[in-house]
C-alpha cells in the first residue's frame, strides 16, 4: 500500500557544516521515509545524498564532494528510491491498546511518525512485540479507563 513518488520537487539552499556543506531543504518532508539516501539533481548534477529530518526541517547530507559551481539557493528534482511512508495504525497495535485500555488515536503527527517507524523497523516477531509492548505502555489510557 505505498505510494510511491520517486520525484519530488524541492526548494533549499547550501549551508556550510563542519563535516561540509549541507542541503537545508525550505520545507520539511513530510510523511516520506527518511535516515535513508536519495538524489539530489542540482544544476546538471546527480548528488548522492543522506536525507535526514527532525522535528522542523530536512537536510540533506551529500555522500560524495559538491561540485564547486553550486548555487546558495535553488529549486530542483529530490529522487528517492522508497515511498510514501504508511501512516495508519497496524492492526497489531491497535489491538494490544485496545486490550490494554490505551489511546493510540491520541498521539500527534510526530509521535506516530516516530512510534510507527520504530515498530516497522522490528526485525524479528520478538522485537516486534517487545517494541508493542513499549509504544502501548506510552500510551494514555481512553477516556472513562481507569488508570
């Protein structure tokens, strides 16, 4: 059930880092994948990059050196290999709230980004539901549910 855009348009600028220069993207990605690569298409130019965002905004690492001619500001193609992330509860994690009395309806944007990456990244059955049990316990009891 993903959705897979592999283009997306994107408008940034080049700051400078200590480990070099960096691609602040304007806008935060939302609802995609990341911690994972893509392209950049930068004037002429395919740039490997590491695609990291955090609360408010998306970097992008380049995995290899910048071409010297790069503008300060630019709009262009961000190609990613993966797709839209899902952003519904899975059926396991609705179920062990429910048992347990707690609100998975209640988290917002960014916690559910977090809880679901988390859970989707479980490698083994164990894992997973170690990472259920967690997610669940963080929960806030439904309204009317005993504490």
């Amino acid at each position: 059930m993903l959705n897979t855009p592999r283009a997306l348009p994107v408008r940034g600028r080049t700051v400078p880092a200590a480990t070099g220069p960096l691609l602040l993207l304007e806008d935060r990605l939302q609802g995609r994948d990341t911690f994972l690569t893509g392209t950049l298409t930068l004037d002429g130019h395919d740039i490997p990059v590491r695609i990291t965002t955090l609360d408010d905004s998306t970097t992008l690492q380049p995995t290899q050196p910048l071409p010297d001619d790069l503008p300060e500001q630019w709009s262009t193609t961000l190609h990613l290999r993966h797709g839209q992330r899902p952003r519904e509860i899975p059926d396991d994690l609705r179920a062990a709230a429910a048992t347990a009395g707690r609100d998975p309806d209640a988290l917002d944007d960014a916690e559910l980004r977090y809880a679901l990456t988390f859970l989707g990244e479980a490698t083994t059955p164990a894992i997973r539901t170690d990472r259920l049990t967690a997610i669940v316990t963080g929960l806030p009891t439904l309204e009317g549910d005993p504490e």
